[in-house]
C-alpha cells in the first residue's frame, strides 16, 4: 500500500533504447536478441514475489497467450472491453475487468490488494495520466527498433520523476528504478 491506503502501482518493463515495447506486429523476440547472462534476470524474480496481483491490457494477455504456457502463479487482472471469454484452464487465474485506472485502484484498495504490477504499454500510460503508477523499474536493451509500441505516450502535464538507482550489465542492459513524484 501506498502511504494514502492506496494500493501500490508499479511498473517493470524493457525497451529498445528508443523507447518501444515492442515491434509495430507486437513481436517481442528481440528482447532475447541479445547475449544471456546465465542465471542472471534483471531482479524479476525479486519483484514477482514483491506483488499480489498483476494488471494487464489485453494486448499484452494475448501476446503473452501465444507463448503457450501460462508464465504467471499469482492473479491477473486483463483490462479490456472487448474480451469477453478466456481459456478454460485460465478461469481461476485471471479475471476480466472492465474498470478505469482510478476505478479499479478502489476496487484493489477495498480488496486489500497491497501492490500490483502493471503491464502493457497502452495501460502503463492510462494509469500515468490518471496520477496512479508508483514506480517504474525500466530495463533498456541495447537496441534502435526505429518504429514499434512505445512505453510513453501523450501526458496532458509533466510527470515528474525521481531517480532511485540505475544498474548495468556487461550485456548492456541498463536498468533503471524510479519513482513517480507526480504533477
Ligand atoms: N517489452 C516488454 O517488457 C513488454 C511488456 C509488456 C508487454 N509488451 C508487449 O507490448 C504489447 C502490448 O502493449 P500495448 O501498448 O499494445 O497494449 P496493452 O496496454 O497491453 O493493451 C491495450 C488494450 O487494453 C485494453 N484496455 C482496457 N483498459 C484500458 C486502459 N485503461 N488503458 C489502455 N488500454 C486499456 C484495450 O483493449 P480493449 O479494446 O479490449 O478494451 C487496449 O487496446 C504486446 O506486444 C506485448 O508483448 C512488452
């Protein structure tokens, strides 16, 4: 939670140096492109086990259904409108939610949800202009895609930032921790 009884928000995402999430098609083969470190995943792990729940945009679920197997053991919550039935084994795994940004923070909130992690690029900047993301963990991949979905978009003011740490790899991952100050 949030010092306001709010649930935290955080964001934990990569990107080409020039900021895109994925390819136009959403392909995202090229994340893995680069050298492997073994053993090595960036704090993922870390920050799963951080999290109750997870929140995704539809987009990014039907990306993540074409992988084959489910990746995720906590929750998932898909925001969409469109969506309207999912895959049998994934019934008690993942619910459809219909919600804004600020709605859904209350229904978290009254369901005790402490943090969530926030995915897809479309949803990371609704909850932005909605005042909602906490923090941001960004990991660049030593990449230019030139064209593709870009993690930021429109903001009607300022976001300000505060810089937490950064921290690179051999490879050339470079990752960044910020938190969001606000307007
Ligand atoms: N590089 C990475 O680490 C990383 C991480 C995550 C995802 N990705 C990739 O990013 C791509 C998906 O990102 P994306 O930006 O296209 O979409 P997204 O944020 O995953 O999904 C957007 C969709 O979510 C629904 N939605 C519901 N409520 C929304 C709201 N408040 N704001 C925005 N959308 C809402 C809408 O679908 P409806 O029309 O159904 O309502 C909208 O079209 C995929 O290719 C995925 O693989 C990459």
């Amino acid at each position: 939670m949030t010092d306001s009884g709010r649930t935290k928000v955080s964001v934990f995402i990569a990107t080409s140096v020039d900021g895109f999430i994925a390819r136009p098609d959403g392909d995202v083969s090229w994340l893995h492109d680069g050298e492997q470190l073994e053993g090595e995943d960036y704090g993922y792990h870390q920050f799963m086990e951080s999290v109750d729940t997870l929140v995704m945009g539809r987009n990014s679920f039907e990306k993540v259904l074409e992988f084959g197997d489910w990746p995720y053991e906590k929750p998932v919550i898909v925001l969409s409108r469109s969506l309207t039935k999912l895959p049998e084994q994934l019934r008690d795994r993942v619910k459809i939610d219909t919600s804004s940004p600020a709605e859904l923070a209350d229904k978290l909130a009254q369901e005790g949800i402490r943090h969530i992690y926030l995915d897809g690029g479309r949803v990371i900047q609704s909850f932005l202009r909605a005042g909602l993301v906490d923090d941001m963990v960004l990991t660049r991949i030593p990449v230019l895609l030139g064209q593709g979905l870009p993690l930021f978009g429109e903001l009607s003011e300022d976001v300000n930032l505060r810089h937490v740490s950064t921290q690179s790899w051999h490879n050339g991952l470079v990752q960044s921790k910020y938190q969001v100050i606000g307007r």
